[in-house]
C-alpha cells in the first residue's frame, strides 16, 4: 500500500515539474500571443499585466495594411519555387543512389552528407558575385539559387534514406513479371515513397521560409523582402511598435506550425502495411 | 535549419543491394541509366553548391573591385591581413565561447530535460509538443519576441527583476558589452536545446526496459542505473548530437545577427557575423572570402576529427 503510495507522489511530483518547466519554456510565445492583442497604451503599461484586457485587434490590422501581404507572397513564391526544384531533382537523385549500383555511388553519398552540414554563410559572397553576373540580384531567382544550397543536399539526404527505406518485394516482383522500369517508378516506387516526398517538400519549404541570411543579403528594394527580411527591418525602426512587431511574429509562425501538424499526422500511416504482406 | 529525417531500415538496406545487384545482372546498361538519372542533380550540384564553393576559396586570394567587380590577385595578403589583425582573432575566441557556452548549457539542459519527459506524468503528450515548440519557430520570430522580452524600456524580465529587487534598475541585456553574448547564448539555448532533447528522447524510449528490470532485481539504485545503463547507451546520439549542435552553432549567423548584430563593440561578433561584415558592410569581399576559407579550414579539423572518432555516417550504403 505504500509503495503505491509512495509511486503516487511521485508521479504527482514529476507532473508538477514537468509543467512548471513546460510553462517557463512556453512563456515567450504566452507573452508573444498576449502582446499581439494589446493596444500601444497597455503594451508600455506599468506595471505590464499578463492578458490584455480587451482582445485588440489594432496591432493585426495595422499589420495586414501594410507591407504584410507582400512579403508573405514573396516568401511563399521563393519557399514553394526551392521546393519544387528541389524535389524533383532530389527524387530522380535518390531513385539513381537507391535502385542502381555503379562506381562512385557511395562517395556521392558521402558529398551529400557533407554539403548537407556545410554552413550557409561560407556562400555567401561567392553566390553573391554569381547572383551579380547573373544579373539576377533582388530577383526570386537569386533567393531560390541560394535556398538550394540548403534544401538541395538536405532533401536528397532525407529522400534517399526513405527510398530505402521502402521494401523491394513489390518492385521486384513487378519487374519479374516484365514491367518497364518506367512503369515501374510511376507506378511502383513512387506512391510507396510519396508520404516521403510531401514531408521532405514540407521540412524543406520550412527551411526556405525561415531563411533571413540570404534574402537579407540578395534583396535590395522593400517590395521584394521575404517575410524575415520584413520583420527584422521594421524592428530595427526606432519607431517600431511591439505590439505590431508580436502580431507579426505570431503570423509567421502560424503557417509553420500548420506545416508541422500536418506532418505529424501525414507521417503516421504507413502505406507500405498492405503492400508487403503477400 | 537543420531538422532530423527519416531513418533507413535494415531490411531496406539489404533489398537496395539485392535489387540492385538483380538489374545488374541484366547488364551494364542499368549502370548507365542509373547514373544518368543522377545526372540533373550532379549538375545542380556542380551549379549551386560545388562552383560556388570552389569559387569563395579561390576569392580568398584576390582583391574585389567595389562597384566593378573586377578582381586583383594578391596572394596571400588577405591573409596576411586578417590573421596579422586582432579582429579575427577576437571573432574566433568570441565564435568558440559562444560554440562551447550555448553547447554545455543546451546538452544538460537538452538531456536533463528528455530524462524528465521520459518519465510517467500526468499530460505527457501535450507537455513534450510544448517543450520542443521553440525549435518549431521561425528564427526571426524568436529574436524578435526576446528582444522584446528583455526590452530595457518596458520588458517583461526587467520589470520582473526590479520588482523582486534582484536589479535596482533596467538592464540593457543586449546592449552591455558584459551581458551581450551571455544574452545571445540564452536565446540561442532557449531556441535549440529542444533539438537535443528530440534526439535523447528518441533514443531513450529504445532502450530495452529488461536491462534496468534485470538492474533493479541486483538492487542497482537509481543513480547507478543512469551511469551504468542509460548513459553507456546514450553514448553514441550524444556525439552525434554534440557534433551537430557544434557545427550548427559554431556557424549560426542568424540569432546573433538579428539580435545584436555583432555588438555592442565586437562583443558578440563570431566569425560568420565578421564574414558578412567585411563582405557587405565594408566592401572587402577579398577579406571576408579569405576569413570564410580560414573558418572551412577550422571546420574541416572538426570534420576529420569526427570522421576519426567514430564510424562515417554516410557509411550506411
């Protein structure tokens, strides 16, 4: 009785620490939320209080009239173009590197995983003199040839461990039974492997929606700023108001967080089940 | 960012070399369509990532006209000149303080807190959703929201601080040359440290539960059980996670960029911020090319290094 007693307090106790830690990591983005729906009186109130009194909702339409809506559909059109590129390419690569065998595949493997660790600002200035000869400077080009030096080598890597990760039987079999290769990848390979590409597309569409270094540096004029670039500028405004900048903040965040839940439920189901058992 | 992936199965593995074996004894030719398959992306690699590459390493030897572009070879004298100056040097100490201070906090707080969430408690689920959702936020996002959170004029933690009379008076967190890059690493370890507990969670819920029921029978107690049996099999995630969280942070322009861009003073300029700075703010691209080529060289020290410690990853073929 007192052993269950004792494990009782004890799972007492690890809630009431688990939550209290939970809050303190979450009380940025609790404050973040509530400083969105203060008017500019009760963001500088002194003492501040924690939940606005009424939900004021000044800070969003301020936003959404002005720059918003064009930085948004910048970043949409830079993070959806990398994703494209990316994934095609990615899927023709990991299809190659997983269903072939020719010299030189494991090297090539090799060079993904370290491209794949390679940090963004050593390109920096050399993509920044090839953005120039180009003449592609404050272009979506510019920003989605940079983005791929990221998305590219992360989406192969992720793609080529999902492609193996996809049993044979099925593609054997088939292949056995006189089926083309083409027949084969169309219709075989890539509805098995397709939860694989929307979560790569997804994780890399993050990546690019995410990026500040480099459209920071390959945009010149306000109407071409992603997202990133926006905020960060209007943050630096000696005129700045918080309450503004929260209810940006909570913005951008909102369309990742969609991507992840989305994620999350997409990766469950396991299509391969039915595939494998005969 | 730098999110995990999917993971390879061994039965995948294996089919992949047996498939792969089964189209090569129909020929070469497979061998051929395989790697013209991987062509296009050969190609886009060659474009996008190895030309450039080669390219800034070329840069580090020559002087960059301004507004013509035109470039000058100089020899060694970029390097002469950044490594002969106090700037780089100061970079590279501020770039490993910053690497080794973020590293330690983000690991114990990293393991501690996956240790904590492995446990049995009430709302488990929803609790691990919440602890991992500052790797979730976009980095601009998070900046800015501890910008304002450390505010000197009406922040929150200021506020909070001088009423329970830990400060008698509003701390520029971000503004002292002192407290600048203990700031930094803060929020940088606020924003990251869900990242190492993703990756020891992960490995914890597959460590098989009769080692601690066969611990537990020898009457092992629990201080014994974490050194003998969790932290032996946490081994290997931890060097990875270790060597990954080093890279990443050690060139992690962004949150110091968008929180003090590099000051106040040089206080919190790393090496990636001096990069961007010599390149964008002075016009020195010859200069900034040649600090990247001296941080790729830094950086390949880590990777053999790496490489020598354990086994390669990229073995897994």
């Amino acid at each position: 009785m007192s052993r269950m007693r004792r494990r009782l307090i004890r799972t007492w106790a690890l809630t009431v620490a688990a939550w209290l830690f939970v809050l303190a990591v979450s009380f940025p983005l609790i404050w973040m939320l509530a400083s969105s729906f203060k008017s500019p009186t009760e963001i500088t109130a002194v003492p501040p209080r924690l939940l606005p009194d009424a939900l004021y909702l000044g800070n969003y339409e301020a936003l959404f009239a002005g720059d918003f809506w064009r930085w948004f559909m910048n970043s949409i059109i830079v993070a959806s173009g990398t994703v494209v590129i990316v994934i095609v390419l990615g899927t023709l690569g990991a299809y190659s590197l997983t269903r072939f065998s020719y010299p030189g595949q494991k090297a090539t493997s090799t060079a993904i995983l370290f491209t794949y660790l390679f940090p963004s600002v050593l390109m920096l200035v050399p993509l920044f003199l090839i953005i120039v000869e180009l003449r592609i400077m404050n272009t979506y080009w510019a920003l989605i040839l940079a983005d791929m030096t990221f998305a590219m080598p992360f989406s192969l890597w992720l793609l080529r461990s999902y492609f193996l990760s996809v049993p044979l039987q099925v593609e054997e079999a088939a292949m056995v039974d006189g089926a083309s290769r083409f027949a084969c990848f169309f219709q075989i390979v890539l509805p098995q492997v397709m939860p694989g590409i929307i979560s790569t597309g997804i994780f890399a569409f993050i990546l690019a929606w995410d990026d500040y270094l480099f459209a920071s540096v390959f945009t010149t004029t306000a109407e071409m700023k992603t997202l990133p670039v926006g905020i960060a500028r209007y943050a630096n405004e000696l005129n700045a108001e918080w309450g503004i900048l929260m209810a940006a903040s909570v913005s951008v965040t909102v369309p990742v967080l969609v991507l992840f839940a989305f994620l999350q439920r997409r990766l469950l189901p396991d299509l391969n089940a039915g595939a494998v058992k005969a | 960012m730098d999110a995990g992936g999917g993971s390879t199965s061994v039965r995948g593995n294996r089919g992949a070399g047996r498939l792969a074996r089964f189209w090569a004894r129909r020929g070469n030719r497979t061998a051929v369509v395989g790697a013209l398959l991987l062509l296009p992306v050969v190609a886009a690699f060659i474009l996008v990532i190895a030309g450039p590459l080669a390219r800034g390493v070329i840069l580090g030897f020559y002087r960059v006209q301004q507004i013509t572009m035109n470039t000058r070879f100089v020899g060694l004298g970029n390097f002469e000149r950044v490594l002969g100056g106090t700037q780089f040097w100061n970079a590279l100490w501020i770039t490993l303080q910053y690497t080794v201070g973020g590293l330690v906090l983000q690991m114990v707080l990293g393991v501690g807190v996956a240790l904590l969430l492995n446990q049995h408690f009430h709302g488990r689920a929803l609790a691990r959703s919440l602890a991992i959702f500052p790797y979730l936020l976009p980095i601009v996002v998070a900046t800015t929201v501890w910008k304002w959170l450390l505010n000197p004029n009406y922040g929150i933690f200021n506020t909070m601080l001088t009423d329970v009379g830990l400060i008698s008076q509003p701390i520029g967190w971000f503004s002292e040359p002192d407290l600048a890059l203990g700031s930094v690493i803060l929020v940088s370890t606020w924003r990251v440290f869900p990242f190492v507990v993703i990756a020891i969670l992960g490995r914890l819920q597959n460590i098989p539960r009769q080692l601690y029921d066969a611990a537990a029978t020898d009457g092992a107690s629990a201080w014994s059980q974490f050194w003998d049996i969790t932290l032996p099999q946490l081994r290997s995630v931890l060097i990875i996670t270790v060597f990954l969280r080093f890279i990443w942070d050690f060139n992690d322009f962004n949150t110091i960029a968008l929180l003090t861009g590099g000051g106040p003073a040089e206080a919190t300029l790393t090496l990636p911020v001096l990069i961007y700075q010599l390149g964008f703010g002075q016009h020195q691209l010859g200069l900034a090319a040649a600090v990247a080529d001296l941080t790729l060289i830094l950086l390949s020290v880590l990777f053999v290094l790496y490489f020598w410690m354990t086994k390669p990853l990229g073995d897994q073929r």
